[in-house]
C-alpha cells in the first residue's frame, strides 16, 4: 500500500471513530440523569404532619410495675441491686417484704421468710426483691369489689369473695409520702412509706398485658415506648392532672389552718406499719405551712392532694379547693383558635346531661343506673366510680359550670362516637384528652388491670382503624405511679440531671407513643420527658405559649422519630 493510500485509509478510521464518539456522546446527552433519591423527612418535618393530638389518661402505675418486661427498655432486668433492695426506716435491708394485702398475706401463703431487721420480727412468703404479682393474683380471680364497695376493703377481697379481676388492694399514693419513698434517687423505701408495705415491690407480667399483645399483633400500629418518661408532681392523681393541664400546682391562700400537713424530720406526715413519726404529723391536702422542717421540700398555700372542686360534679369528701384562676392548656387553645375537648367517662351521668353522649339514667325522677351513687338526685347521677378530681378543668372558673368553656368538658362516649364516625374522613378535633371510667381506667383498689388494660386498647384500635391514623399522634400515660416501685431515679433526686422543682417530677411511669410516619414498627425512646411534656408537644404543634417553667424546659415528643431500635 502506497503512503498516501495508507493515510488516506487512517484519516478515514479517524473520521469513523470521531462519529461513533459524537454520536455517543449526543445519546449521552439526551438520556436523563437519574434523579437522586429524595433525603428522609426530619423529625420536625414528621411532627409538622400531625394534625391532630390525642391523650389517653390512665391511672396508677409505674413503669417497672407495668412495662418493665417489654423488650430492649430500661426495665426490671436492668435494675440495680441497691434500688431493688428495700430498707427499713433506720436504712437496715429487710429480710422479708411484710404484705397487708389479704391475698398476699400468710396464710393464704407459706410463711418462707422471717424479718427481724424492724425489732419486731415477722413472717413473710416473699423475700426483699420484685416479685410478679400475676403468679399469686390472676386476672381470672374473684379480688375485685363490687363498684358500690369500691372502698370498703382496705386490705383488698379475698379470693372467691368479689368479682372477677384479679385486683389487689390500693396503696398510698402521696405527696410528701412519695419524697420519702424516693430517698434522695435510691428508690429504696417504698416499702417503709406505705400503708401497703410489701405490695410496692409487685409487678405484673408485660407480656400477659392486652396492650402488649395487641402491640406485637401482626397489623399492629407503629410505636414507641418511652422508658425515661415522669410523672410531672409527686403524689397522686389529683396533682398530676392539674400538672397535665395547667403545669403548676393549684393554690389556696388564706387556707384553714387545719388543711396544711404537718410533716416530722424525715418529711412524713403520717405513721404506717413500718414507720413511725419523729414528731407530730398531720396528713393535710395542702403543704406545709413555711418554713418547711425539711430542707427541699414544698410548704405554702400548695393543694397537692386530693381536694374537690368547687363547682359541681363534686364528691361528698374532703375540703374544696377555690376556684383557680391560672391559665391552662385549654385557655391557649381557644385563644389561638384550635378547637379541643376533655372527654371523660361518665361525665354526662355526672353532670345531668340527660341529652348529652353516655347518659344512661333515663327520664327521671330518679337515677336508674344501677351503678349511680345511691342518693344521687336526678339528673346528676354519677357512678360509683366516677372520680372527681380525675377532671381538672372543673377547678379552674373558665370551665366551672354555667361558663362558656364549659362546653369543652364532654362525655367519653362524645370521643368514640367520633372516631367510629371516622371511617373515610377523620372528624376528631385538633387536641382530645380521653379520661376513662373508673372500672375502665387500671387504678388498682377498685379497678381490674386487665379489664382496663383491654378497654385501652380498644380505644387505641378504634383510632389506629379509621381515617384518623393517617395524622393523628396518640399519647398513652399514666397520671401517677400509684405507690408503686420503679428503679430509674427522677430528675431532681440524687444525681440525675433534668428540669426539676419543689413539686416534681416524680417516679417513672409508663408511656408510649403511636404516630404516622414513625421509621421502625417498634422503637424505644430514651429522652427524658415528664408529663408536662405532652403540654409541650401541644404547645409546639400548634404554636401556643408555654404554661410555666417546667413546660418551658423538657423536651416535647417529637422525639419519637429519632427514638433507637431496642437493643436485643
């Protein structure tokens, strides 16, 4: 091949090749880049999606008593021998767990254990640690009283002689009486500050619990527990329902005398099997009067246990508070315009709504609800169990009765008629707090865990069901820990760190979360919140002040959706 027919055939083989190229490069060009995929929603960007709020108020029960078997929480497997080990009241380790309730008692049990520790020895089936309260009281067994006798058995019904349930009895559940229990964070004298001695150390079986198993069903919603969550005061019910929607303790200056407690060195103000005053000591609904004996603790014009309210529905025992004047979360609410509603069970009985949702005494003369007080004039008619001071918008005059907030204050048949009616289009309103019942609402005493266990989840599916899920955050947690022992010490007590005060927070309780758009089935959320939490996640979706310091301070639940996988 001569040289120039040689170039000649290179300069083609190029100009190939430069087309192949161009042609290459202009599919290149014109094939769309694959987009990149979009980041993950934020946990703000999830929580701006909520609409609609809901909380679910049950009673009595703290974590380790109730939750403290799910799986990867901080539960009974984690607890630390010196919190679990209870001691006596010159800080002496009991042998044995002294037991009052007439089941737990021996007999009906062996006598196993024998205490000397307290200088008066005793007998005992239980030895000082946990115990499962399910393994002795079944929920199948006759423990539970009748409702019109709620309260006439202190130390609980024996077996064969009540109704079905499996209840225990009630134990104390105090102000001052908690402070003592907690013992600085140590968690060690439950046992010594209460009228039900031993029971605080019970425990029932999580996973024999209906919401346990409704939650590890095979369609189950998506949730979060929480197992670093207080209840925001100590003591009872009464003060934790005002700390869920006022955040702050209600006052009553100029009080009688005779209302404030007397408290001795060790800040008790009362005398139980196994403790025994230093001085005198008053059990009073409000604080004592200042300056405290005890370095720490609340003294004033503070009511921090049970009172009634001033305006009607209100119970036939104990003093009545005067009407509060404080702002609440429902006075933020209207003010900015979103609509919201207390539903609480049994209250159209109650009040005498005889047109209203759940009323169910008929057209009078008298009540006939076989469950209404006896005595009760037509149309109020609350039942038996009905609990008074569970409705803490009725002690603030904005909702008192004949006040135009007193429409917020409804029936919980008002709530379920509303998500049944939300099959397609969810008609719930914007923030709902659900109280139930007392036979519905797990307080022990009167109250069959497993009866209110199974009414929880009912409410929790009926919403998980509908056209709600879709948007709705649901909220279930109990008011207070209803004397009963947790091992995580609360902010403010030892070393643990976290917004704190005079009031609270108090023991651990249980808490978990339901929400859209969570990234896991099943997580556990480690933050720290207490109940005024729930104040702050309102607060912050939808844009309202906070109430008082405390609300300020923790941290809201938008949490859940950064919460961790459990640890297996």
């Amino acid at each position: 091949m001569s040289r120039r027919r040689h170039l000649a055939v290179l300069a083609l083989a190029a100009g190939a090749l430069a087309l192949l190229a161009a042609q290459a490069g202009s599919a290149a060009q014109s094939k769309p880049k694959p987009k990149p995929k979009p980041k993950p929603p934020t946990a703000q960007q999830r929580f701006a999606k909520i609409k609609r709020v809901v909380v679910i108020y049950e009673e009595n029960h703290s974590f380790d008593n109730l939750y403290g078997g799910w799986e990867g929480v901080n539960g009974l497997s984690s607890a630390p021998a010196d919190h679990k080990t209870q001691v006596n009241q010159a800080g002496a380790p009991f042998t044995c767990l002294l037991q009052v309730d007439v089941n737990l008692t021996s007999p009906p049990l062996d006598s196993a254990c024998t205490d000397t520790t307290t200088g008066a020895s005793f007998t005992s089936h239980f030895v000082n640690a946990p115990f499962v309260i399910d393994d002795y009281i079944a929920p199948t067994d006759t423990t539970c009283p009748p409702p019109a006798q709620a309260f006439a058995f202190p130390n609980g019904v024996k077996k064969g002689a009540g109704q079905p349930g499996g209840c225990t009895r009630d134990l104390v559940h105090e102000f001052y009486q908690e402070q003592y229990q907690l013992d600085g964070g140590l968690q060690n004298r439950y046992v010594t500050g209460s009228d039900a001695v031993g029971l605080t150390m019970g425990t029932f079986n999580t996973k024999a619990l209906p919401i346990y198993k409704y939650l590890h069903g095979a369609t189950h919603p998506r949730y979060v527990i929480e197992d670093n969550f207080f209840q925001a005061a100590f003591g009872g019910s009464f003060l934790n329902h005002q700390w869920l929607i006022a955040a702050a303790s209600p006052t009553y200056p100029n009080a009688p005398a005779n209302l404030h407690s007397i408290i001795d060195s060790n800040g008790m103000p009362v005398k139980y099997p196994l403790y025994t005053p230093t001085g005198p000591v008053l059990r009073g609904p409000l604080t004592a009067a200042c300056p405290s004996p005890v370095a720490g603790r609340a003294c004033g014009d503070f009511a921090v246990n049970t009172m009634q309210p001033s305006s009607p529905p209100s119970g036939s025992f104990g003093a009545k508070l005067p009407l509060q004047a404080a702002p609440t979360i429902g006075d933020r609410l209207t003010a900015k315009g979103v609509d919201w509603a207390w539903y609480a069970g049994g209250w159209s009985n109650a009040n005498g709504d005889v047109t209203g949702p759940g009323y169910t005494n008929g057209a009078g003369p008298n009540c006939s609800d076989p469950n209404a007080i006896a005595g009760s004039t037509y149309p109020s008619c609350p039942d038996y169990l009905f609990q008074f001071h569970h409705q803490p918008f009725n002690y603030y005059v904005n909702y008192a009765s004949g006040m135009p907030g007193r429409a917020h204050l409804q029936d919980e048949v008002g709530f379920t008629q509303l998500v049944k009616a939300s099959s397609k289009t969810c008609g719930l309103k914007p923030v709902s707090f659900v109280k139930p019942l007392g036979e519905e609402n797990e307080h022990p005493g009167y109250s069959s865990e497993a009866a209110g266990a199974g009414h929880l989840v009912s409410l929790v599916s009926s919403i998980e069901n509908g056209a709600c899920a879709k948007d709705t955050l649901v909220i279930v947690t109990y008011d207070e820990f209803g004397g009963q022992w947790d091992h995580v010490s609360p902010p403010g007590q030892g070393s643990t760190a976290g917004p704190h005060d005079d009031f609270g927070p108090g023991t651990r309780v249980p808490a978990l979360v339901i929400a859209p758009n969570l990234p896991r089935p099943y997580s556990v959320d480690h933050v720290q919140h207490d109940t005024t939490s729930i104040l702050a996640t309102i607060e912050h979706r939808f844009g309202v002040a906070p109430l008082g310091t405390r609300d300020a301070a923790v941290k809201d639940l938008s949490t859940v959706y950064t919460a961790s996988a459990p640890k297996k």
